[in-house]
C-alpha cells in the first residue's frame, strides 16, 4: 500500500513539473526570468520543473507570474486554467493541454480502483460514487446534446432545401405565367390582323 501511495506521489510531481515548463514555455519565459519575477532561486525553478512540489507562498507566487492556477499547476485537466497568452497579432489564446500519455490511464486499474472504493465502508465511496452520478449524467447530456444537433443541422439541410425548392417553384409560375400570356397575345394579334384584312 505504501510503495503504491509513492507510486502516486511520484505521477503527481512529474506531472506538475511538465506542466510549470510547459507553461514556462509557453509564455516565453527563461528559468531565470522566472527566478527574477518570483525571487525564486534559479535551482528551485529547475528542481519544481523535475517534480518537486513548492510550498504554498511559492507555488502561489508562481501561478501568479505564470497566470495560471494553482489547482491547474497541482492538478492539471483538460485545459489550462490560466489568463489568455498574446500571440504575434495580438489576438489572446488560452492553450489547451493534452490529456496524460495513455500509460498513465488504465480502463481495467480505472475500474478495479473504483469497485474497490466503492466497497469500502469511508466517506469517500459516498463522495465517489456521487461523482460517478455527476459525470454520468454530463456525459449522457453530452450525448444529448450532440445528437439534437445532429438533428437540427437535418433540419436546417431540409429547410434550406424546401426554400430552393420553393424559389424554384415560383420562378416556373412566373415562366409559365409569361407562356400562358404569350399565346392569348399571339391570339390579340391574329384577330386584329383579320378584323384589319377584313
């Protein structure tokens, strides 16, 4: 149980480290930039980028050079909860990260960590299996959501048809319009000839 829990500890450390650099990186930013905006030490950005986890008036202080989150920095997620970063022609971007590398994620070690959880008797399987309700309803609403519009760009296609068809039909009436009256002229015309011949 302990060389698990240390197993744990060790993700959590490399995965802040890549994301500090990453962010570090991303806004342009040199170790000793960051070192002089943060009166951090130039040998503690680079042991927080291998891993080690800063104390809390540090790892405040680096969100706040870095404008990201302390719960990103510690945690990380699908995006990254920070202030926009300039780009070349001066349009913001908030850059999105990508997910762990897949080793680190195991549907089987997912699933049996859960059951486990869930059988222990401890506040966190009333906490665990309340998330599991949570997420799946948002994934079902997702699937919802993404099926209603499907449906409705069906529709849009459809009426966007029936108006072409529609504006078609109205353009025949007028062609046909403009033939019946063609023949009734032709007719005016023949009759006032004869009644002038005649």
């Amino acid at each position: 149980m302990m060389e698990k829990r240390s197993s744990a500890l060790k993700q959590i450390q490399t995965a802040f480290g890549d994301r500090l650099k990453a962010r570090r990186d991303l806004l342009g930013l040199t170790q000793d930039v960051v070192a002089q905006k943060t009166g951090i030490s130039r040998a503690a950005i680079q042991a927080y980028e291998s891993g080690k986890i800063p104390k809390g008036d540090y790892l405040l202080t680096l969100s706040e050079v870095l404008n990201c989150s302390v719960d990103w920095l510690l945690k990380g997620g699908m995006t990254c909860e920070c202030a926009p970063v300039p780009v070349a022609n001066g349009a913001q971007t908030t850059p999105a990260y990508p997910q762990p590398p897949e080793e680190d994620f195991k549907m089987s070690d997912m699933v049996t960590k859960t059951i486990e959880v869930l059988e222990s008797d401890t506040i966190y399987r009333t906490a665990l299996a309340s998330n599991i309700n949570a997420f799946h309803q948002a994934v079902r609403s997702e699937r919802l959501l993404a099926q209603l519009e499907e449906r409705v760009a069906v529709l849009e296609a459809r009426e966007e048809r029936w108006a072409q068809i529609e504006a078609r039909m109205a353009e025949l009436e007028r062609e046909n319009a403009g033939l019946t009256r063609r023949p009734e002229r032709q007719d005016e015309n023949t009759a006032k000839a004869v009644g002038a011949d005649g």
